[in-house]
C-alpha cells in the first residue's frame, strides 16, 4: 500500500523517480554528477529541477516535523550560583540539550562517493539507517519499486 502511494505521488513527476535513483546512491556523489553536467545546460538545468523536487517530496512527506517552541519554564533555579557548588556541578551532567533537528537528505549529499565496485545501495542504505532514518524510509520506498 505505501509503495503505491509514494509510486503514485512519484508519477506526477516522473524524472523524480529515476533522479531519485541516481541521486540516492550512494556510489554517485551529487557533487560529482554536477561536475559531469557542468557543460550542458539542459542536464544541468534538470539536474537541480529534480533535486529540489526530491528535497520537497523529502520534506513533504519523510522529514520529521520542525521542533515546537517550548516556552521556558517559569519555576525558579534551587541551583546555587555560587561556582563551588557541587549541587550544580551534579545536576549540570544531567542537563541535556535537545538534538538539533537536521537535513538527513542534505547531509546525505555532503557525504563522500563510495566505491562503485565494491559498494551495494542496498547494504549501504540498510547499515545507516540509524543515521539516516526518515531519508531510509524514502530510499527503501524508492528503491523498491519495480522496474518497468
């Protein structure tokens, strides 16, 4: 059911479906492949048409929502402001920052090119996708769709 619907949100715009392809694997930089178009204008003109097509149906559709702003509490510190207090010191480890929310697709294309002989998409995609879980599921949906 969802290959179907991300196969029917993908026909609109067919060349998204093969850019997709070719932008996800891992063995082609999208650096490199723009360097391989710079001469041509039309490649190069569709080239970035396609990748700022694949980047909002990312956005669209697999990016996590933007984090909402919480409002700041308003229950006073019990922390000492003295520097030597060890109560601080012992709570301050525990304080954690949120994670600031990432572009996966965009850290994705700033990743260097794999090797193309001995790199599979599919097992490169499978072993990151811990560090790329939301981009994953938009790799997987592409990538298991059947030829034609």
């Amino acid at each position: 059911m969802v290959c179907t619907q991300v196969f029917l949100s993908i026909v609109k715009n067919p060349n998204l479906l093969l850019t997709s392809g070719i932008v996800l694997d891992p063995r082609m930089s999208y650096s490199a492949l723009k360097d391989e178009f710079e001469n041509d204008v039309d490649l190069s003109s569709h080239l970035e048409i396609s990748k700022d097509d694949l980047h909002e149906h990312y956005k669209d559709h697999y990016a996590p929502p933007p984090p909402s702003l919480s409002q700041p509490s308003s229950q006073p510190s019990i922390l000492s402001t003295s520097k030597a207090s060890p109560q601080k010191n012992f709570i301050s480890r525990f304080n954690r920052k949120p994670r600031t929310s990432t572009d996966e697709l965009v850290e994705f294309w700033s990743l260097p090119q794999e090797d193309f002989e001995n790199c599979d998409p599919l097992h490169w995609w499978y072993g990151r996708r811990a560090q790329f879980p939301n981009l994953y599921r938009l790799v997987r949906d592409i990538f298991s769709i059947p030829g034609v």
